[in-house]
C-alpha cells in the first residue's frame, strides 16, 4: 500500500511538473523512491510545518532558532552526520533529550532546542547548549533576522562573581538576569 501510494505521488508530481512553467514545481518534483517504496527528501526539501512533512531516513528536520517547529514552523532537512567527535559538550534536543554534543543529537535524526531540557549537575542552560554554574556565563545574541546564537563564557574576575554585579562592566551588562543558583544570563539584541 505504502509502494502504491509512493509511486502514485511521484506520477502527479510529474505530471504536475510537465504540465508547469513553474520551475518551484519541477524542483519540488525531484523526488526519489527507493527500491522499499519511500519516497526520500532531497537535501535542502522544507519539513515540518502545518503539513508535518518529513525528512528522509538520513537526515533531520532542521528548524530555526532552535524552535523544534513550534507554532507549526517548517526546517529545512540536512543530512545526518556520518562520524561525531568524541567531545562532551552537552546540548539540548527537540523532544527534552540531552545529548553529549550537536553532531550526536543530529547524528539520532535531532535538530537542537532552545530550552527544555533538564540541565546536567552543576550546569545551567543557555539556548540548546548549558554552561557551568561556577565559572561562567551565557550570552544570548538576538540579532534579527539571523538565528539567535548561545554561548558560554568565562567569568570575569572580581568579588561577587555570583551576581549580575560582576557583570555590569561586560557589554550588554546591564541586560543581566539570574543569579548563582540559575545561573547569569546577559542578553544582547
């Protein structure tokens, strides 16, 4: 039934396609169908969304801004790594897994959230990535209409490293929330 239902797909794509001046239409049709009968999502193909399109067995549905196709957002499907570096840099997954580094959770079929996630002892989180309570801090850069970017930064010296005080002198420094049980968070947009 599924083969049936592929291989019907493709017929109206391509006749849908040489009936067209469209040339969106002709790209969308580049549909393949394996010998199992699944169709497979080009790289690049839009996923997610209202629709819930899927990706392909060998790639992930990369969403925006870490969003895990909240609000019904499409992503664009790429492919899953082959090989991951053996690095512990944990990170947050859509569906609230932590995994070890970006390219494990891409490697399951999983794009990165940006919250969500329980953050390991002694950490807390900052985006889809989480920094360590005792030694630093997460910047949070918002600049539309680029994805928002997260990371963990050193604290800086001085005697209430466990306040937003400590950060006052940092740029965006007054834009700090948190304290040292959550953890310091300078947001700059």
């Amino acid at each position: 039934m599924a083969m049936r239902f592929a291989l019907l797909s493709l017929l109206s794509l391509t006749v849908a396609a040489a009936c067209s001046d469209d040339p969106r239409i002709a790209i969308d049709a580049a549909v393949s169908v394996d010998a199992a009968g699944d169709a497979s999502a080009p790289e690049g193909r839009s996923c997610g969304g209202f629709a819930a399109n899927p990706c392909d067995a060998t790639q992930y549905c990369d969403y925006p801004d870490g969003s895990c196709g909240a609000g019904d957002q499409t992503g664009t499907c790429k492919p899953r790594p082959m090989a991951c570096p053996q690095v512990v840099d944990p990170v947050c997954g859509c569906g609230g897994q932590v995994y070890n580094n970006a390219c494990l959770a891409e490697a399951a079929g999983v794009d990165l959230s940006a919250g969500g996630c329980p953050a390991p002892v002694g950490e807390f989180s900052c985006g889809p990535t989480f920094c360590e309570l005792s030694n630093s801090y997460c910047r949070h850069d918002a600049a539309m209409p680029e994805p928002d970017a997260y990371r963990c930064i050193a604290l800086p010296s001085c005697t209430d490293p466990e306040s937003c005080a400590c950060l006052s002198h940092e740029p965006c420094g007054d834009a700090c929330t948190g304290d040292a049980a959550s953890g310091l968070t300078l947001s700059c947009s």
